[in-house]
C-alpha cells in the first residue's frame, strides 16, 4: 500500500491515518510514518551485529538496543548496586539514591517532596495539577502520561518492541527499557540494594519504587485517592491509582501474545503470571 492511499493531509499541519476505523493524527509526517509501521507490521530498522535479528520501527529503539553490545555504560562505583547509565549525568542523579541529595523541591504549599532533578519536580507537579498531557495514539487505548519518555516506553506494548535482553545463559527474559533488565537480574544476583530504614524493619527490595510503597505499610498513607463518586478508594503510589482506575473504565491495555488466546489485562504483571498458563511455568 502506498503512502499515497494511507496518508493524507486532511487538515492544515495535520496528518490523519486513513486505515478504516483509525482515528491517529500528527503534526508530522515523519511520525505518521511511523505511526503506519502499528498496521503494516514493517520494522525496517534491523541491528547489523551477527547472529541477533533484532528490527524495530525506529532509529531511537536500534540505538538502545545497540549499546546491548556495545556496552556503552556508566558504572555506578557502589558496591553492590550494579547500575548502569547510557549517559554521564545519568550516572550523576543517579548516585543520590545514594548519597540522598534531593536538591530540588516543590513549591506546593504544605507538600514536603524534593527530588533529584528538576524535571523530577516538574513530573511530581502533576500529582497536583492531574495533569496527563501525553496521549497514547493507538484507537481505543485511552492511555496518558505524566512525561512523553512513558509514552515512548508505553508504545512498545502496542509495537513489541522489548530491545532489551538477559545474557544469563538460558534466559530468555526480554525487557523494554534498560531498567527493566536491571532489576531482572537481581533475580539472578538475589542483590536487593534497597533498605527499609525504619528501626527494626530489616525489608530490603529490588527497587526504590518498592522500598516507598512498603514505607506506606509503616506511615499508614494513602494520598493518591479515586475521583469517581461514591468510589472512596485511595493508593499509596500514583501507580496504583492508574491501574485501580481500570476497574470504573474497563482499560485492559495488555494483551497475550499467544495466537488464539484473546486474554486481556489490567497490568503487566498480569499477563506475565497468565503466560505460565501456556508455558507450563508453574514456579512462584
């Protein structure tokens, strides 16, 4: 098919998908392109390293995944945590989940959160505002975000996209940001570099996402609560709320991948513990 008969300038500065019952719009048309690749199925960027047939649909995801072999990282020097960075600064906020350094803070009257960067408070701004303005374009996702990086890692559930491998001999895991494989492999390390540090409290996790919501466990706090009347629920983390919130708009943006299968789900973790039902994995 032609770019002729799929993408038209419907509107001034605008590009509209013609593929009947899409409903995609762009400024540019570069991004329509890409847009087209969720119909065509075309993943024209291919990773030249021999032996790995790794494609994609965009140049950004092949650099990522590219430095898989590369092994373009920062090091972070702490014993013991093991985390990598693709760039310098990265590193740099990185180390204050270890030194603790928060030098930004918000401005909010009353709010006590201070973060590593700004464009952390900027983000965190948004619990305040409620303010999503990043949009997933796939017709009937209705999924939005606080930051377009979500939105970029968000689409790989609708393009596959998961750029990121394990290189333990035997596994087989893949991930969709670098992140992902980080944490993964404290499967394998059995490392948990975050620790509770609530007196007596010996919990130690995988994540320092994990670490705040087992803090809510100590402090008792719910401040993400439900919009929808007569609801009453509250979350400990924004995250929590996202996927509660599933529950009132039927949203179950995660879909099996197995050919015949239909199953659908509110959260990743869902579906992960779904594929065990066709891989026979019946481990904890």
């Amino acid at each position: 098919m032609s770019d002729s008969n799929t993408i038209e300038k419907s509107h001034k500065n605008n590009y509209s998908c013609e593929f009947l019952g899409c409903e995609y719009v762009s400024t540019k048309k570069s991004k329509l392109k890409i847009h087209m690749y969720t119909h065509t199925g075309e993943r024209p960027f291919t990773c030249e390293v021999d032996g790995c047939e790794y494609t994609t649909t965009t140049n950004d995801n092949l650099r990522a995944h590219m430095r898989m072999h590369t092994g373009e990282f920062y090091e972070c020097e702490v014993v013991g945590c093991g985390h990598v960075a693709t760039q310098k600064f990265n590193l740099k906020v990185h180390m204050r989940t270890h030194t603790g350094e928060h030098p930004y803070a918000c401005k909010e009257v009353g709010c006590k959160y201070t973060g590593a960067t700004s464009s952390d408070v900027q983000r965190h701004m948004r619990t305040h505002t409620k303010e999503r303005p990043y949009v997933c374009d796939v017709v009937g996702c209705g999924y939005t975000a606080t930051t377009s990086s979500k939105i970029t890692v968000h689409m790989r559930i609708h393009t596959k996209d998961r750029p990121y491998a394990c290189e333990v001999v035997g596994c087989k895991y893949t991930g969709s940001t670098s992140s992902s494989i980080l944490v993964h492999m404290r499967i394998h390390t059995g490392e948990r570099p975050y620790a509770c540090e609530v007196t007596g409290c010996e919990y130690k996790a995988t994540t320092s996402s994990k670490i705040r919501r087992h803090m809510s466990t100590h402090t008792g706090e719910r401040s993400f609560a439900c919009e929808v009347v007569g609801c009453g629920y509250a979350a400990s983390t924004s995250a929590n709320l996202r996927t509660h919130i599933r529950i009132h708009t039927k949203e179950r943006p995660y879909a099996c991948e197995v050919v015949g299968c239909g199953y659908t789900a509110t959260t990743s973790s869902k579906i992960w513990r779904h594929m065990r039902i066709h891989t026979g994995d019946h481990t904890s």
